[in-house]
C-alpha cells in the first residue's frame, strides 16, 4: 500500500511515523539546503506532539490549505491547492494526517501523477 492510503486508514496513534514518512518524501523535493535548515524545527514540532504545525511544514509553496472536521466527529478533511490547480483532499483521523496526505497529493499533482479532481 503507498503511502496516501495508508495515512488515510490510519489511527491517531501512528500520526509521528505517518508525518516522519511524508516529510521524507516531500522534503527532499524541496532542495537540500530547505531540508536542512528545516529539519530540525519539524523534529521540534513532533516531539512536542504538534502533529498539525508539523503537517503545516509540508503545504507546497505556493499553495493554501484547510482543515475541516467532518460530521459526526468521524474524522478530518483536508484541502490543497495551487491557484488553477485542482483541488487536492484528503479524509484521514486527525487533522494533520489528512493535510500530510493532501499535501502528497498536491505533490503529485505537480510531478505530473495527478489521480483525479477532487470535489469537496
């Protein structure tokens, strides 16, 4: 299973390892010297257990994003998006884990894989 579904079918307790796998894939896209001079202050937010700060840390460039919670307190959605590009969003547990997999999607939408407009 790759790594978008996983963050959407996972529990709040895997939220640390979730965020450390979606840095390690969005970060190094973003050129090694943003990666180093970040990556401390990720691991800060993480080991003080600000999931949602630490997710913020993956928003493209460029891009906004939202968090909402859905009805019946069932979970998290989540929005990113580039002005002209499609809507990424994203269910998840927790609020940060739907924004870390809404970011991959963003992502993906500007390496070329997007899998489809979201319609939230």
């Amino acid at each position: 299973m790759t790594l978008i579904p996983r963050i959407e079918q996972a529990s709040a307790e895997q939220v640390r390892e979730l965020l450390e796998e979606a840095w390690n894939t969005i970060a190094p896209g973003r050129g090694v010297s943003w990666a180093l001079a970040n990556a401390r202050r990720f691991t800060v937010m993480l080991d003080a257990e600000a999931w949602t700060s630490a997710a913020e840390m993956l928003v493209p460039e460029t891009h906004f994003w939202s968090i909402c919670m859905k009805g019946g307190a069932t979970g998290f959605s989540a929005c990113c998006q580039a002005r002209g590009d499609a809507l990424e969003r994203s269910d998840a547990a927790t609020p940060a884990l739907a924004l870390a997999a809404a970011c991959l999607r963003a992502k993906g939408l500007q390496a070329g894989s997007h899998s489809g407009t979201c319609t939230a």
